[in-house]
C-alpha cells in the first residue's frame, strides 16, 4: 500500500507479492497433503468451497465498489476501458489481461482500478491447477518433494527467459511465478517431514529468521524498481521468506514481532486492505491527475477509509461466510458459479454498450457540461492518417545534396511529433522507431551495438538510421528517474556520429475529458478555460522537462525545443488546448489531434531555423 501511495523509501513494495505467492503454496500444500496423509484421499468440493467463502464475496463487493464510483470520477471513455478488466477479473484471468494492456510499472498504471487483481488472478488459476496436481502425482506414485523440484527448476528457467524476452509476460505469468509458489510448497512438506517443528537450536532458528526479517525489510524499502524481476534478484525475497516460514519459532524476536496484536490484526485484514486500497488510490490518480506524484497526501489520507472498509468487511463480510453454515456446499458452490457469471455478465453488458458512453454524455450534456473533446471521433482522425506516414523504419529513400532526413527517437510524444512532421510534406525525409526513455540508460560507446537498445523490435537497423541521417529528434514524456539518460543518449549520439541532436521537451495536462467534467464542477466558462488548463497541467511532469531544458541548453552541441511553450505561455499562465473554433489540439492529456499537426510542425521546425 506504501508503495502504491508512492511513499519514498519503499521501492521494493512491490515484492510483496512474492511472499505472498511462497506463504501461500506453504499454506496450500500444508492443507492439501496432510489431508492426503491423514486420508488417504482429499475432498476437493470442500477445499473449492472454502476457497470460494474465502475469496469470492470480497472481490464481488470490491468490483461493484469500483463500478458504482466510476460514474462519478472517471469519463465516458475510462469506463468503458474498466469494461474489460471487469469481465477478465471475474474469470479469474485478469493477469493475461492486463499483460495484454498495461505494463505495472508505467505511470499511468496507477489509474488502473483493478490492476492489482493479477495477483489474486494467479492465485485463484493456482487454487484450480494444484489440488489436481498433487491428487496426479499421489496416484502416479512420484514424491511430492519431486514434483515440486522440477516445478521450482523449470518455472524458475521459464522466468529468467521470459524476464528477457517479454518482461510484462514473466511479471504477469502464473508459468514464471510458479517457482515463488513451490518454493513454499516445497518449505511445507519440508517441516510436514520434520514433524516436530518446535524442538531444538532455539537461538540457530532466532538468528536465521531474525537475517530473513531484516532482509526482506531491506528489500522492500530498497530493491530497485529497475530491477530485472522476477529474475535472480527475486530469490532473494523468495528465500528470506522461506527461511521465515521454516523457522520461525515461538518465543523468537521476529515471532514475537510479527504476533503482536498489531500485526495480528493488520493480518487479518489483509484481504480487504488488498482488494479496497488500489481502487481507492486509482480513483485519487484520475481525479486529480494533474498533480502527479503529488496525489501521496491524498492517498495517504485515505488509509483511514481504507482500513474501515476492510475491518467492516472482516466483520460483515468475511468471518460470517467463512464461519457460517447456514449455506452448505452446494449452496456456496452453486452461488459462487452464478457470481462469477453475474459479473463476467455485467462487464460483458458495459463493453456491448461501449461504456455506456452515449447515455452518460448525455447526462452530461444535459447538466450543462461542456464536451471537450470526442476521444472516439479524434482517434479515428489520426488512424486515417497513418496509413500516409507508414515508412517509420524503413531506411531513406532519397539522396543527393538536397535531401534532408530526420530520425525521430522517443516514446508515443515522439510519434505524435513525427506524424505531425511527416504529414505536413516539408520536403525532408522522417523516420520513427520507438525506444521509451527508460531504454535510453545504459547506452554502449560503440554506435554498432545500439541495434540492442530498440526496445520494441530488434529486426530494426537504428545504427543504419543513425547513420544515414542528418537529424535526429529526441521526444518522451520525461520521467524524474530517467530524464539523464535521455540526455545522455543525445550526448553520446552527437559525440560518436556528429549528428545534429534536437531534445523536445514534455507537456501533460489534466485529461481533456475530465476536464470537461473539472470545468463544470468548478464553473468554468469557455473564456476561463485557458487558465484552467494552465492550473491542471502536470506540474511534476514540467518540473523534470525544465530539470532537462536546463542541461541540454548548457551543452553547445545539442537544441531544445520546448514543446510546452507551444501550448502555454507562462508568463500570462495560460495553456491554449482548443484551437479558434474551439476544437481540441490533444485528445487525452498529451498527445495532438490532427488539426494540431500542422501549427505543430510549424513550431517545431520554425525553431530548428532560428
């Protein structure tokens, strides 16, 4: 939660998750083969039915929670995008979901109401896969021990690869975190073999869980987000929670500290605070969207809520199915069936009303509310115009003394940048290749060698490009912990291939669509709009384009342009986002609508001629 709060000294929050997956085979396979052991046989009826008290309830309030909010925060557009996760989440595939969508680790994920249910995703496909597992592998006669070490191996090498291959693949992956989960399976039959697991070298199990503890603290304040994961560096949290979990003993130091009544109870509500906090914090990230990193005071002031609703949701929610037998097994299993449906239901209705988009711009309009822009109509605009600017990456067809060719370099600002550019025919010749900021660290001083660092396809010549052009253009929407490496890759492009190397600056603004809804709750009129828009720009955001503006224009050998000077002019603090006749010039917070292509390219190359 600290870590979605986005509170410094807790970049390894992240790794929460991966104690979770090894507690959770401990805890599974515990249940599952001492059954077995003691049985000789395992009823998975009644295991399915209390994982179904368990889980279920919660997530069904949690998910109605969230689309009964949306109304009221997001715009017609973000709830139709709420659509699809709605239906993966209740089939319990929300991780291949979001894999498809949305990488955790980029900053707009944080206005991702139900992303963080890609863990519960790849436990609930656990839950279903594992009993039927270990029932196999009992019939076939092989060792559980054996099982579960050719699961930590080949999962573990499935990781490592798939970390290098396709990252949000791995991360989201219940094949690349299903190590994490036999290694506390495999710590479960471990202490199951021992059977006395309270006996002998007392101070030996203190001094290790008490290391154990202290590590996995120090990772979870200190571990990199940067970090390839889940890689090598996660054995480390894997392994101090399986060190916690073999040897903890009663009376030791780090017993005692988590059995405490406070942690006891955080404990208990864990599932709440899980499910209620990320929805909570991403409604907080969209309405006040324009602050940034500032949204940490507001989400922190919503623990509170948070907390509530999990401790009503233990008491009311929780303890009463999971303890009550006033509905049997066939009755859980046959309601939890119909939920699952219900809900898969009501997010497959949103997405065949596309959102109910049309019904709630009409509430809208008839509240007076102004509509900014018409996301769907502006998309389509720039989809038309692709198919006119499709050379991107291929290399430069012209040649002689007259030919002038520009290599555009960035994420999608620098697209917009380039189809702007490309589509207004100014006689040069532009190229495109999508290389996010992030990807610009680290960059090799040989100039053949940066073939690697085109993020997005390898089969792309960038040193061919390099080479052959006469400009290259570097845009991205700066981030404060990546801003240097952008600088650096444009240095290091001048100096090894004595290019002309041209830095865009970055502007975000409120999203225009909830700004439509900002200015109608706050009583904006068409004349104030320009400085309300100079009020909700990202003020984070242009801190770090002004961090870059400054070292780029202290070094000789590069230009800037400043793309918030052809939106904003500070000194009168106003933003110009609609054009004379009132239409948009971006369509979301950032990026330009067609008709803003050409007075765009003017800016840009007005500047380069200066």
């Amino acid at each position: 939660m600290l870590f979605h709060a986005g509170v410094p000294g807790f970049s390894g929050g992240f790794l929460g998750v991966d104690v979770f997956f090894v507690i959770s085979g401990y805890l599974i396979t515990t249940i599952i083969v001492s059954e077995l052991q003691t049985t000789g046989r395992f009823n998975l009826a009644h295991f399915y039915e209390r994982r179904a008290r368990r889980i279920l309830p919660v997530l069904g309030v949690t998910i109605l929670l969230t689309l009964a909010l949306a109304p009221f925060v997001l715009v017609p557009g973000q709830i139709k995008d709420v659509r699809q996760s709605v239906f993966a989440t209740a089939l319990f595939l929300s991780n291949y979901f979001f894999y498809l969508e949305i990488d955790y680790f980029n900053p707009f994920a944080s206005q991702t109401p139900l992303l963080h249910t890609w863990s519960l995703a790849v436990e609930e496909q656990f839950y279903l896969l594992f009993p039927l597992l270990l029932m196999a592998t009992r019939r076939i006669g092989m060792r559980y021990r054996t099982l579960f070490s050719i699961v930590f191996v080949l999962s573990l090498a499935g990781a490592l690869w798939t970390t290098r291959t396709d990252p949000l693949l791995s991360f989201y992956s219940i094949h690349t975190r299903a190590w994490e989960l036999a290694a506390g399976a495999g710590v479960a039959m471990w202490l199951l073999h021992r059977g006395d697991t309270q006996g002998g070298g007392a101070r030996r199990h203190d001094l290790f869980t008490g290391i154990a503890l202290a590590l996995l603290v120090a990772l979870l304040m200190f571990f990199p987000e940067a970090t390839p994961h889940p890689g090598l560096a996660t054995l480390l949290p894997v392994g101090a929670t399986v060190v916690l979990v073999a040897f903890m003993r009663p009376g030791g130091v780090a017993y005692r500290l988590l059995s405490s009544r406070l942690f006891v109870q955080i404990g208990l509500m864990s599932y709440g605070l899980y499910l209620y906090h990320n929805p909570i914090f991403s409604y907080i990230d969209v309405y006040f969207d324009y602050l940034g990193d500032g949204t940490r005071l507001y989400k922190l002031s919503s623990l509170p809520l948070v907390f509530l609703l999990a401790f009503a949701s233990l008491h009311l929610i929780e303890r009463p199915l999971r303890r009550g037998q006033w509905l049997g097994q066939g009755a859980i299993l046959g309601l939890s069936g119909l939920g699952v449906l219900a809900t898969a239901g009501i997010g497959l209705l949103i997405h065949v009303q596309n959102g109910f988009q049309s019904q709630i711009a009409d509430y809208y309009a008839r509240q007076g509310v102004p509509l900014l822009v018409d996301v769907e109509l502006e998309r389509g605009k720039i989809d038309a115009v692709r198919p006119s600017v499709a050379e991107r990456q291929r290399p430069y067809a012209c040649e002689g003394a007259d030919c002038r060719r520009t290599l555009v370099l960035g994420d999608s600002l620098a697209e917009d940048t380039y189809m702007a550019l490309d589509s207004q025919g100014t006689g040069t010749e532009y190229r495109y290749l999508y290389i996010d900021d992030p990807c610009m660290g680290g960059i090799p001083a040989d100039p053949t060698a940066w073939n690697a660092i085109a993020c997005n396809d390898d089969s792309v010549d960038l040193d061919a490009l390099l080479r052959d052009a006469d400009t290259v253009m570097i845009a991205a929407k700066w981030q404060e912990t990546t801003y240097n490496d952008g600088y650096e890759f444009a240095v290091r492009i001048h100096e090894a291939l004595g290019k002309t190397v041209v830095m865009l600056g970055s502007a975000l603004f409120s999203d225009l669509g909830s700004m439509s809804i900002k200015a109608w709750r706050n009583g904006y009129d068409r004349t104030q709009l320009d400085h309300a828009f100079y009020q909700y720009q990202r003020w984070d955001r242009l801190r770090t384009s002004e961090k870059l503006k400054a070292l780029v224009e202290a070094d000789p050998g590069l230009i800037w342009i400043d793309r918030h000077g052809f939106f904003c002019d500070a000194a009168a603090e106003t933003c110009r986002l609609l054009d004379e006749s009132g239409d948009p010039l971006i369509w979301d917070n950032a990026h330009l609508t067609t008709r803003a292509f050409a007075p765009y390219a003017d800016f840009v190359t007005s500047h380069l001629t200066e």
